[in-house]
C-alpha cells in the first residue's frame, strides 16, 4: 500500500512538473508576440508624421470659430498644428513613456524635444513682441497662460504629465487664435512688424547654430578658442583653455540628429506662416525668396533616410556621416536667417 501511495505521489509531481513546463512554454510564447507585436508597433510609432499646410489648417480653425483670417491667423494656426500633430501623432506623446515600446524608443522622443523647443520659442516670441505693440504693452492673457505650460518639464509622466500640461496650453492658443479671428475683440492683436520677426528669427538662428555644431563634432573637432574675440576687454566667469576637443559622445549621435531633425520639421511650417502674415513686410524688404530659400534647406533635412540606423563615418572616408550632411543643410539655413535678418534690420 506504502509502494503504491509513493507511485501516485511520484506521478503527481510528474503531473505537476509537466503541467508547469507547460505553462512556461505558453509563458514564453506569449512574451514572444508581446515583444514581436511591441516592435512592431514601436517601429509604427517612430514614423515622422507627415507635413500639413498651414494656410489650409488655419481655414478649419476658422471655419470651427466662425471669425475670420486676419493677421496672424496663421502663424497661430502653424503653432497649434504643430503641437496638435506632437501630443495626436500615433503613440501620442512618447517621450515620457515608461512602459514598452515607448520605453524603448529613441529617435521618436528626441524628434519630439526638436519640435518641443521650436514650439517654445515661438510661444515666447508671440508672448512677447507679436501681440504686443511695444514694450510697454499689456500682454496677451492667453499668451502668458500658454508658454509657461509648454515650458514644462517633458519627462513627467504623473501628476501632472507632460501631455496634459501642453493640452492646457494648447487651449490657451485656441482661445487667442478664436479672439484674434473675432471682429469685435480689440484685446487680441498680432503685429506683423520687420522687428517682431527680426526678434524671432534671433531665437531661430541661435538654435540652429547650437545644432550644427553638435552635429559637426559627431566626428571630434580641435576647436579654437574664439569666446572672447573681438573685444579686449571682455571677460569670462571662468577660465578656458585657448583650444579644446569637442566630440559628440557616440551615444548621442542618432539623438542629436532627430532633435534637429525635429526643429526643423517645425521650423518649416513656422517658417511657412510667417512668409504669410509679414508678406507686405517681406515685400517692402524684397526679403520673400530670402525666406523661401531657407525653407528650402530646411525641406532637405526631412528627405528619407535609408539607413536603418545613424552612421557616423569620417568625414571623407568610405561610410557615410548622416550627423555632417544634417550639419550642412542647417548651417546653410542658419547663414540663410543671419542674412535675412540683416536685410529686415538694414534692406
């Protein structure tokens, strides 16, 4: 009897062993197509989404409203259209996921923080000098609510998160834009003057510049010292050695491209708007081709990349650097805004 209860004992654990291979093969299986479909999906989720027309999207809010375009109409359309496509796109806003295939993604969010930074700028150029009509101005309420919201941290992901912060803001430029459209409402005003855009294509510029040289040290560069040149008696807080390497660290290369691939993506759509709010004043400059052209180098760095992944070969060798042809479109951009800028301060 004893024999016979340790046989039904021994093919009880058996039953049991077997029943739990069993389900860590159906364990094992479903982690499989979990992470298959979360790859899929993900790679789904990083497609840049596609570019709209401003003037058109700035005729459905219109039509939404019942105003009118007016002046400035759209360069606030440009604006929320642009943030409408970072929290809307598919997978929303990614960078401050923290559960799979958000979590895993990389190019995606910096793409986002690109046009993050673009957005932000614009806000605060609107805030500030396009719809006031001088410093001593009253600011635009909505203005004000807006870019602080926009400026916050886009890493949260709880109380509050970063979406919910920009869909606020996003509000706030919805009820500009439908006060601006507004026959009735004097309040809201956008100025279309050679200084405002002058003021904001200062922003646009230093931008621009800090990107291209991230992008050009993707392959180290000796830099000389020119921090202080040009006048004998500035100082610095600190002190600086005459030259220095400057090296992107090789982790952060595929990260600084799509964040400038990002800004850019933005910056033509901005770009686009402001060519039809200060048309006179682009005319009176002889200044439109001059802005056309930088759209044009800008249009370049959305061209498809083939590559499955960043390459960072030298500049002349057999790989291609994909962070120097970046580099190259965006420095033709930024002398491209340094000119424009000079003709809108001097033509």
């Amino acid at each position: 009897m004893s024999q016979l209860t340790i046989k039904e004992r021994l093919a009880s654990i058996g039953d049991r062993v077997s029943e739990s291979r069993g389900i860590t093969r159906w364990l094992a299986i479903g982690l499989g197509v979990y992470l298959l479909l979360a790859t899929v999906v993900g790679m789904y989720w990083s497609i840049t989404p596609s570019r709209f027309d401003v003037v058109a999207r700035s005729e459905v809010y219109v039509a939404a409203s019942g105003g009118r375009v007016v002046t400035g109409s759209v360069t606030t359309a440009a604006l929320m259209g642009v943030m409408e496509t970072l929290l809307d796109k598919p997978g929303g806003f990614l960078r401050n996921d923290m559960f799979p295939p958000g979590l895993w993604l990389d190019n995606m969010p910096n793409w986002e923080y690109g046009v993050l930074i673009q957005v932000r700028d614009l806000a605060r150029a609107m805030r500030e000098v396009h719809s006031r009509s001088q410093s001593q101005s009253k600011e635009d309420q909505d203005l004000s609510a807006a870019e602080p919201m926009f400026n916050f941290s886009a890493d949260s992901w709880a109380l509050p998160q970063s979406e919910g912060e920009y869909r606020r803001g996003l509000k706030h430029v919805h009820s500009y834009y439908d006060r601006l459209s507004d026959a009735s409402d004097r309040d809201a005003q956008f100025y279309a003057r050679a200084d405002n855009l002058r003021y904001w294509l200062s922003t646009v510029e230093s931008r621009l510049g800090s990107l291209s040289q991230r992008l050009s040290t993707s392959v180290g560069q000796r830099r000389l010292n020119t921090d202080l040149a040009g006048d004998v008696s500035s100082n610095q807080s600190t002190y600086a050695p005459s030259e220095e390497d400057l090296k992107t660290p090789w982790l952060e290369i595929d990260d600084v491209f799509y964040e400038a691939r990002g800004a850019s993506w933005a910056l033509i759509h901005f770009l686009k708007a402001a060519e039809v709010d200060f048309a006179d004043v682009l005319e009176g400059k002889n200044a439109r081709v001059s802005l056309q052209q930088i759209v044009r180098e800008l249009e370049a760095t959305q061209e498809l990349v083939f590559s499955p992944m960043i390459l960072n070969g030298s500049g002349f060798g057999l790989v291609a650097n994909h962070s120097l042809v970046m580099a190259s479109y965006i420095s033709r951009a930024n002398a491209a805004i340094i000119d424009l800028r000079r003709l809108l301060e001097d033509g």
